[in-house]
C-alpha cells in the first residue's frame, strides 16, 4: 500500500480527536509531523511524528506530502497559503476561512500549483445525515416542502476560548462554526438556495460572539429549508424534520462519534467501530400506493469519520473524487456571509 505521509499543524482537541487517531489507524497515511509550540503531548501515543515548534520549520524540514490545518480559523488563511506554496496538498478544518474572498484565493492558488485542496467537512460522515440522505433517496416523501435542521447545545458558560468566543475576532462565532455543518448539509441535500434571511446574535451578551442562529432559505421550487442552533437548549430537540407532499420524516441527532473519540476509543480501519444503537433514532410516517398512512420507526446506519480519510486516500492514489473540495465550500461560505449580512440588514438577500 502506497504510504501518505502528513504533517499536522497542531495537536490541541481537534488534532487529537479528528485527525490523529484515523492518520495513525489507515495504513495508508503515515503522521510524520506535529507542530506542538511549547508541549510534547503527541509523544506518547505517536512517537513515530517528529514534533516541530511552528508551522513554517514544520514546512520546512519535514518531509510531508499533506498538510492538515487544524488551527483556529483566524490563522487558515495564513497556513493553508503557506502550505501551498511549499508544494502541499492540503486538508483544512472547518470553517473553511474567515471571509470567501480569502477562501477563493486559496482555491485560485491550489489550482495554479495543480494541488488539492479539501475542507474537512466531517458531519457529512454523521450516521443521522447519512440516514436522512438514504429516507430522502428512497423518495417516500414525495416532493419535499419543508426542512428544517438544527444543531443545538446547551453551553450557557463562557468556554474561554478567545478565537471562537471574541466577538472583536472576525471568524468567531456560532455561526461560522456550526453554521458551516448546518449549511454544507443542506446545500448536499438540496442545492444553493436563491434567498436568504437571518436572525444572528448572542444569546450570551453583546461581550461574546454569536451563539445563536435562524437562516430561513428559499428555493425557486418554492421549497423553505430552515437552519437553526442555540447554546440555550437543554432539551433535545429531532435534528432534521422534513415534510413531503407524502409523508414526513423526523431524525434525530445520535451520532456519538465525537465523544467516543474524545474519550478514547479507537476508530478501526476496514470496520464499524462504534457501538449500533439499542433503541430508534427516526420516525417516518407516509402514504403507500394505496394511500394507507405507514409510520414506521427508524435506526440510522454507522456513520464513519474514516471514510472522509479513506476518500482522501483513494484520490491520491487513485485519482478518485475529492470530499468537499475547496471551491465547493466556498458557495457555503457565500452562504454564511449572506446570512451575517441579511442579520445585520434586516432584510431577505438574493443570492448569486
């Protein structure tokens, strides 16, 4: 097997938790470096990586043909340029960039140097997407009127993280973070939208950044897709609702992949590895041929954070589709910077 060898630009939660732990299980990926400023907490269960205190000695000395950019989003543009002009193909955490026009310039400048260029949109690897995408295929619904999507949680606290929390930060924010799932999920599953409003703010006060989001688009099909998230819900709310002139389909958000990881657990390469659920995550209720009201209770397949690595892995040395390249999440990006601008305008923006 033909062996990838990656540079990670940090080791902080996203490193350990998304990106190491499936570079080390696919056989076919080698993490040969890790920027850690100032620690060596990569050492002890990746002794192989050569520890580096910056991204540019990184870029430098190591002899890498990926470079993963994991760093807060402020800092992207700078180390995705830079990468690429030391020859590397790169991965980049969501959200992509702050702004589109730095994203596309870094589009401009992958396609120049004939690199590639891919963000790492993980939650279309969640096993409730995975199944609202099979409900929608099997076309049950009929033709889908209504949608929407959340994302919630209940962090009422301060995290004390300055780059997400800031609201002086450009980039920080509920709604380039989670935003940036919520939307790429549903442009997957229905296009870019024509129009937009929105209703952004901080439920946290006018000394954080926005915590909480509402983003109603409209299609030309007359099809209404609504995205929303707060930090204020305590009570678990179905993650996808979706209406169908034959039925509807209610989804709830149970992918455990994230905390599994965070506390441990292994991803096998080739295998499921997370547990299958002991109870229905779904609810789909439609009308058959005869007209007969169905409702039948769901459970979502695995999802896999493996197989967006796996995909990389299969364009390197395949020449295979790329997931979620960069000119692809630029549209989101439009998106997300619509919907800022819709909030703070108070009006419906059309979208190009």
């Amino acid at each position: 097997m033909q062996l990838v060898k990656v540079g990670l630009c940090a080791f902080g939660m996203s490193g350990k938790v998304f990106h190491a732990p499936f570079l080390k299980e696919h056989p076919g990926f080698f993490m040969s470096a890790v920027v850690e400023r100032s620690k060596e907490d990569s050492k002890k269960k990746y002794p192989d990586a050569e520890i580096y205190r910056s991204v540019e000695e990184m870029l430098e000395n190591a002899d890498i043909e990926v470079v993963v950019v994991n760093t807060p989003v402020q800092t992207h543009f700078e180390y995705v340029k830079m990468a690429l002009d030391a020859g590397k193909n790169v991965i980049v955490e969501k959200p992509f960039t702050v702004t589109v026009s730095e994203a596309e310039e870094l589009v401009n400048l992958a396609e120049n140097k004939n690199l590639f260029l891919s963000v790492y949109q993980n939650r279309r690897f969640d096993r409730d997407y995975l199944q609202v995408q099979k409900v929608l295929a099997e076309g049950k619904l009929g033709n889908v009127r209504e949608t929407e999507i959340r994302f919630d949680r209940f962090r009422t606290e301060p995290s004390g993280k300055e780059h997400k929390e800031n609201p002086e930060q450009n980039g920080s924010g509920s709604m380039h973070d989670l935003g940036s799932h919520l939307v790429d999920q549903a442009v997957q599953l229905f296009g870019f939208p024509d129009k937009l409003f929105a209703d952004v703010f901080s439920m946290k006060g006018e000394d954080f950044a926005n915590d909480y989001f509402e983003i109603l688009f409209y299609y030309k099909n007359d099809l209404r897709v609504r995205l929303k998230s707060s930090v204020f819900t305590k009570e678990e709310h179905f993650a996808y609702k979706i209406h169908g002139d034959k039925g509807s389909f209610l989804q709830e958000r149970t992918d455990n992949q994230e905390n599994e990881l965070a506390a441990g657990t292994i991803p096998a390469y080739g295998k499921e590895w997370m547990e299958p659920l002991k109870e229905s995550d779904g609810i789909l209720t439609y009308l058959n041929e005869n007209s007969e009201t169905k409702r039948v209770l769901t459970s979502s397949e695995f999802g896999n954070y493996m197989n967006y690595y796996q995909q990389i892995y299969e364009h390197i040395v395949f020449g295979y589709a790329l997931p979620s390249l960069g000119n692809e999440v630029v549209q989101n990006m439009k998106i997300i910077e619509a919907a800022l601008e819709s909030s703070k305008k108070g009006k419906i923006i059309e979208l190009k």
